[in-house]
C-alpha cells in the first residue's frame, strides 16, 4: 500500500498530513476551520490536498470530521459546533482531488489510529473520547471499529448529564460536552476569574487582564504554574468528565479508557482527577474489574492518523 492523506477537522482547527503504511506521518501541515460555512472549508482541504498530490504520490484522502457522519462514510449529518447539516462532504472534495475520499467521524478516527498505531498494548474492547472544542466518542470492540447501524454510534457528547442544563449547539439541554469539553473549561475559568479575581492574577495575566480575555491555552498555563482559579476549573471539569466515563462504563464495560483531544495536552492536571472522580462515580466499584484511563500517545495526531489509514483500507 502506499501513501495516504489523513485530514482532522475540528471546531477550531484543521490538520493535515501525509501517513504511510506503518502510521507515521511524513508531513504535517494546520490551518484555522473556516467560520463561514462549507465551501470556504472545503477549499482549505481542497488545497490542502493538492498542495500535497504536487509532492507525494498519494491514493487515498481520509477526512476526520467533528460530527455525524452517514454509515457510507459520505455526508456529514449534524456537526454542531460548525452549524452544518446534511452536507455532502465526500462528493465535494473528491469532485476536485480525483483521488479517493473517506470521511469519518473525527473521534472515531482518533480511536482507530490509536489502536492502531499507538505503542500500548491496548485492549480488543476499548473506548477513545476526545475532549476538545466539544467531546466525541469512538468505540473499538473485538479488535474493529464498531459505528451503529447509521454511522452514529459513540457521540458521547451528546448524553445527557445534567436534565435541563446548558444549552447545546444540537439542540439539547445538559449535554456532557457543555461541562466537560475545551469550551466548557475555558467558560468555567472565565466565570471563576470573574468572581475571584484576586486569586486569578497569573490567569488574568495571561491574557489581556480580563476574564473575557482569558483562552484555553492559557487555563493550562496558570494551572502549571498552581494559579488557584485554573486548577478549579480543571477540577470542575474533571469531575464530570470522571462522571460520564462511569456511565459509559456501566453501559459498555470496556477494558480501557483513551483521553485524547486538545485538552488531554494538559496531562496529568486532567488525568489525575478525572481518574479519582471516575472512581467516586462508579457503580459497583468495589466488586468488578475497573477499565484503565491513559492518555492517548498519539495525542492530537490519532485523528488524522486513524483517517488515513481508514481510507487506505
């Protein structure tokens, strides 16, 4: 087999990059998601990919994508965060690339090019949640990917967790990606900095003073530096992200756990207390074997990775 190009398409971001057979990238390119709809997105992909056909003998485009994608792994659904729906992702860039094109949920990618690639011996039965500008899901069972009879299994984002709570982007009220993703870290240190101001300086001082001003790189960084108001709003986050993997738990009985996404770079400050609250939730904790929780080696690269390696086989 030869080379692929693995896209990863999030709220945010766009990463691009060319991997072989063995799951390694040979280049790796990012660009900021478009904010004005679909064409403007997929010209940047469309680019993307020609840039790379002019250098790489390239068979096939695997693209990652933060949403609901159809069983045929052609058209996106839903995508929340980025206001689209029914969009026939597929047909548009391979219309331009003539090459190949599969799109796939970007979680779901992230699980398969983890357990593909990753160097842990991970479990046939595994579950990857990504926590970035929201939280995806992808399930690994017997050793393949398991999507649901319409492409949709595992959007844990979507489960609700708090009956009646924050407004969603699909609609919903209480959804566990607004108390446990990128933005609900960043929302939550805002309020706090507000509130405490005091004890936030380190935050504050990171951005342009203000609690409006304050980003979610630099929650991290305060965090890093013991600043009291980031390290809550890690902690609040972790509380219910340690919630909801319970819950999955409880419904899947998986023999692991991999956190991967954007906010899972804040290591140890996610993985410690999302571990003793996932513990502190968990029904029949004393009685039945407990799933590991790691973070993901391949870190923000599993998407892409796992995209490319999709559509090459």
């Amino acid at each position: 087999m030869g080379l692929a190009v693995g896209i990863d398409i999030g709220g945010t971001k766009i990463a691009g990059g060319i991997v072989d057979d063995d799951g390694n990238i040979l280049q790796m390119d990012r660009r900021s998601t478009p904010s004005r709809g679909p064409d403007a997105l997929e010209k940047v992909v469309i680019d993307l990919v020609n840039e790379y056909k002019s250098e790489y003998d390239i068979e096939a485009v695997g693209i990652g994508f933060a949403g609901f994608v159809d069983e045929k792994r052609s058209r996106v659904l839903l995508a929340p965060n980025l206001g689209w729906s029914d969009e026939p992702l597929q047909l548009a860039i391979e219309s331009k690339v003539n090459i190949p094109v599969v799109v796939e949920n970007d979680a779901n990618a992230a699980a398969w090019g983890e357990y593909r690639f990753s160097g842990a011996q991970l479990p046939e039965d595994m579950v990857c949640v990504t926590v970035g500008t929201g939280i995806g899901g992808g399930l690994i069972f017997g050793g393949n990917l398991y999507r649901g009879a319409h492409g949709l299994a595992a959007e844990f984002g979507h489960l609700n967790i708090e009956p009646g709570g924050r407004l969603c982007a699909c609609g919903n009220r209480g959804c566990w990606e607004q108390y446990a993703s990128g933005n609900a870290l960043v929302r939550e240190a805002r309020l706090l900095a507000a509130e405490r101001r005091k004890e936030a300086q380190v935050l504050l001082d990171l951005g342009d003073g203000t609690p409006e001003g304050v980003e979610g790189q630099h929650v991290t960084i305060a965090a890093r530096k013991d600043d009291p108001v980031a390290l809550a709003a890690f902690d609040s986050l972790a509380r219910w992200l340690g919630q909801g993997i319970a819950d999955v738990t409880s419904l899947l009985d998986p023999g692991c756990f991999v956190i991967g996404g954007g906010v899972s770079e804040a290591g140890d400050l996610l993985l410690g207390a999302t571990r003793r609250a996932f513990l502190s939730a968990l029904s029949g904790r004393e009685n039945r074997p407990i799933p590991e929780i790691r973070l993901a080696e391949l870190g923000n690269r599993a998407g892409l990775v796992g995209a490319a390696d999709l559509a090459r086989h």
